[in-house]
C-alpha cells in the first residue's frame, strides 16, 4: 500500500520534516557521485552491529546511530521513506512543535537503530536508512489522530486503486506486519542476510507511541480534541 495523503489539517509550516526530506535527498544525491565506491560510505556511515558493540574500542560507531538515518540503498528506498516522511511528519511536527519534534525523530531512529542491532549482533552488515525515526512518526500519528483518513493506493496492473482507512486501521497493519516480518526473517535466518530492517520498523514505532505523547504539547491536545469535533474525521 501506497500513502498518498491524509485527513489531518496543520496549524503551522512543518519547517523541521521539510528539512529533514531536503537534507536526505542532498545526501543521496551525495551517495550517487559515489557509484561503485558507495559501499564504502555504508559501511563508515551506517550502522554495524558488531562495531557498535564493540564500542568503547571504536567510539565513533556512536555517532552512526545518527548519520545511518541519511543514508539510502536505492530509488525505491528514499522515495518510499520520503512519501511516508512527508505525508504523516508534518501532522506530528505540528503537535510536538519543532524542536522536540527533531528530537523525537532523531531519537526514534537511535532507538529503532539500537533494537535491529541488538537482533543481530554478531553481524558485520551495515544498517542504513530514515524507515526506523518515520516508524517512530507512524506510531505517534496512530496515537494522535486513531480516526484520522488515510488515503491509500494499491497499483494494480496499469491502475491504481485508491481507497481509504482510519489511521488506526492503516498504521496498525503496517506495524502488525513489519512484526510478522520480523519473526518470520529470525525464524528462518533470512535477518543475518541483510534486507529490510523490519526490527528496526517495530522498535521505532513503538518508541514513537511513547515518546509521542510524552512530548506533545498541551495546547496541541485541546486543539485536536476542537478540531476532531469540527472536522469529523
């Protein structure tokens, strides 16, 4: 399923998730002048388990935890974080306000960062991309606006079905089956191969559910509660 838009009004220009969608697309960017030397970049920049564990004899893998949320392995990959980015990080910017929405981000990443390496510990394959901190954005929406319509689409063929679901709905199958994904990738091993990081999905989602509404502003609050009854979502 494809977002392609939401229900949601916003009270304020979301400064912060547009920058952040700038300063990843500038870094791929970055990434392409590599060509083949990418790898390299990788695996300096993203995060590695065994490093990261290792830290205290190489302290700089701390700061991966951070400069591993830039990075993308592909179109598709950077594409498909920056639609989620952009269609659900400006609701929740607007509710936590700019500078804890940062924070909120960039932590939600270190945390989803932490819970992939911590399944897979002994392995030497660097972990990249923004999908854990927008995981985090995905789970404090769900909380934030459970009613809200997301608008989804399905490609079928040369069609594009579109149709539309409660958030809570929505965000709720996307996390139940990065779940399933992720028992599934530990039961057969597929985990220690690489691929997607779906641990990375379940541990920032549910830290976006926390930290969300530890974050949010009062007046935020009244404001959806206002909105809510006005807008009927």
């Amino acid at each position: 399923m494809i977002p392609l838009g939401d229900s949601v009004p916003r009270r304020r220009f979301p400064w912060v998730t547009y920058s952040l969608i700038a300063i990843n697309v500038v870094v791929f960017l970055i990434e392409l002048s590599y060509g083949s030397r990418v790898q390299t970049l990788f695996y300096r920049y993203g995060v590695v388990p065994k490093l990261l564990f290792e830290w205290k004899q190489h302290p700089w893998v701390l700061m991966t935890l951070i400069t591993s949320q830039f990075l993308h392995g592909g179109w598709y990959h950077i594409i498909g974080n920056m639609i989620y980015l952009g269609i659900f990080g400006d609701n929740v910017e607007d509710q936590l306000g700019h500078g804890k929405y940062l924070f909120f981000y960039l932590v939600s990443g270190v945390i989803a960062a932490l819970v992939q390496a911590m399944m897979t510990p002994g392995s030497t394959i660097p972990s990249i991309g923004a999908s854990g901190a927008i995981s985090g954005v995905l789970g404090a929406y769900m909380l934030f606006f459970p009613t809200a319509r997301v608008i989804l689409g399905i490609p079928l063929f040369l069609f594009l079905y579109v149709f539309e679901l409660p958030a809570v709905i929505a965000l709720g199958y996307w996390f139940i089956s990065q779940y399933l994904n992720g028992l599934f990738a530990l039961a057969t091993g597929a985990i220690l191969g690489g691929g997607v990081a779906w641990w990375a999905h379940v541990g920032g989602f549910v830290a976006g559910m926390i930290l969300g509404p530890v974050l949010r502003e009062k007046r935020a609050r009244y404001y959806f509660v206002y909105d809510y009854d006005r807008m009927r979502y």
